[in-house]
C-alpha cells in the first residue's frame, strides 16, 4: 500500500500528541528523547523533500541529459541517502526543540490543514523578487518560531505575478537552502543572493485562528 504524505504527517503528529501529553515528572526522560527524535525525522524529511524535488527537477525532466546520465545521479542518490543519511546540526536540532511545543498545538488541531509548495520564480528587470518577509531566529515573527514568514506582496512583481505566494506562508528555503533556523539578516541575504531563477518550498498553514502581524523586509 502506497504512503501518503497525510499519512507521514500524521504519524508524526500522533507522537508530537503522545509527548505532549507526557506531564508527569517521571516521564522527562522519554520527554526529552522524544523530543530529539521528532526534530531528527523533521530534519530528515526536509532534506528528503529538498532532493527529490531538484532531482526530479534537474536530472529526470531534463532533455539534455541521456538515459544513462539519468541512471548514473539516480543511483547516485540512492547511495548519498543509503551510506550518507544527512546530520541533524546540533544548532538546528536545540533551535527545533525549543521551538516544538508551540508547533504541536497547531499542528494537532484537528482544524489545520498544511501544504506545502514548490514555487520557482524569475528575476525581472529591477532585479527584485517582491517580497517582504519577516521572522528569523532572532527576530521571532511568531511566537517560539524562528520560521521565516511572508508579509508583504508588492504589486507588478514576479512573486505577486506568478500568484502563487501569500501572506503568511512560511518560507522554508531557497534554492535548496534551509530558513527554518537562521536569522533574519542571514534569510535575506539568502533571498538576495539566490540568483535569477529562485526555487521556492512554502509551507501553508490553513487554520481559524489569524494570520501573523506584518514585518518588514523587501527583497
């Protein structure tokens, strides 16, 4: 039986539920362990998307590469993920935890609903993308998030043109560079840096409650 991505968020839900739940004193331990490993299969499951998204993108749709080049990156992505499973930064995975029990009550309310998007967007002439974001590690958008979050659209621009992009996505990297856990300054540095042709993956959070305050941070 095929897996679904529904089903992939919600076994991880189910034990962000059970560690939730843990309050006694004496479960600390498991708490903490818990902890640990929910922020390693996020971190892994991030760099799982990531790939698969460029190789499908870059090497499988691709004209200009011949059937054996495509065979060859295949297996060469099958030997990066079997001999070469991707670290957890320690700085990542203590930003992470921090942050996971405000992102447990959202992700469990049975009102949510999470997409996430690959979105490439093209320069135009004035070289910008217009986008204003907020957010970072050092400048919460959220509260105990260090997400980076979209709060601006400037009309007439590739991100408001292509219309994808809304208020209040997260965006999670550029071009195959995270944004979950660095700073403000480094996530628009990111963004401006990231050439003519962007590769966006947002992620959408679709609940009641409201959307995040606007920030600043025109790209």
């Amino acid at each position: 039986m095929p897996v679904k991505k529904q089903d992939v968020h919600r076994a991880l839900q189910l034990l962000e539920e059970y560690r939730r739940n843990l309050t006694d004193a004496d479960s600390e331990e498991l708490r903490e362990a818990l902890t640990k490993a929910i922020v390693a299969i996020r971190s892994r499951l991030f760099q799982a998307l990531l790939d698969i998204h460029d190789f499908y993108s870059y090497t499988l749709e691709s004209n200009a590469k011949t059937t054996e080049t495509k065979t060859e990156e295949t297996l060469h992505l099958a030997e990066k993920w079997e001999n070469h499973p991707p670290p957890v930064p320690a700085e990542t995975a203590q930003l992470a935890a921090k942050s996971l029990d405000a992102r447990v009550n959202s992700n469990t309310a049975s009102n949510v609903q999470i997409e996430t998007l690959h979105i490439h967007l093209q320069r135009g002439p004035t070289g910008g993308l217009g986008v204003s974001v907020a957010g970072g590690r050092d400048n919460p958008h959220v509260v105990d998030s260090s997400g980076i979050f979209v709060t601006k659209l400037i009309p007439d621009t590739p991100a408001s043109d292509d219309g994808r992009l809304r208020l209040g996505d997260q965006i999670l990297s550029v071009n195959g560079t995270n944004l979950e856990y660095i700073t403000h300054t480094d996530a628009v540095q990111t963004l401006k840096n990231s050439g003519k042709d962007v590769e966006l993956v947002v992620q959408r959070r679709t609940e009641v409650s409201g959307t995040p305050s606007i920030g600043n941070g025109i790209l």
